[in-house]
C-alpha cells in the first residue's frame, strides 16, 4: 500500500461533530471517513479516474 500523506486540517468544530458522528455511524475513523468522502466527491466530479493509482483499491478499473 503507498504511503499515505499527512497534512494539517483545520476544520470548523461543529462540522467536526458532523463528521465524527457520521463516522461512528458507518463504523470509521474521522479520517477514514474524511478520506472516504473526499473520495467520493473526486469519482463524482470525475477527476479520481484521471490519475488511476495501482495499488488502490477503490479506483474502479476499466
């Protein structure tokens, strides 16, 4: 698995409590879910299939 990238995030506290909360309801960490929905937003606007990584899973292959 590649090495992931740490940076700092500076994020509004109520929609901390957003996240974290929504995280315990799938069963993730805040920045398993953080990364989940940035993830999502780059499928839907069509811009994570533009750089396909080989070892990651949840780029769709074609």
């Amino acid at each position: 698995m590649a090495k992931k990238k740490n940076f700092p995030l500076r994020i509004d506290p109520a929609l901390y409590e957003v996240i974290e909360q929504w995280a315990q309801d799938e069963f993730r960490s805040v920045n398993a879910h953080i990364e989940f929905l940035l993830r999502e937003a780059a499928k839907q606007a069509g811009r994570l299939n533009k750089r396909k990584r080989k070892n990651d899973p949840d780029v769709e292959r074609s």
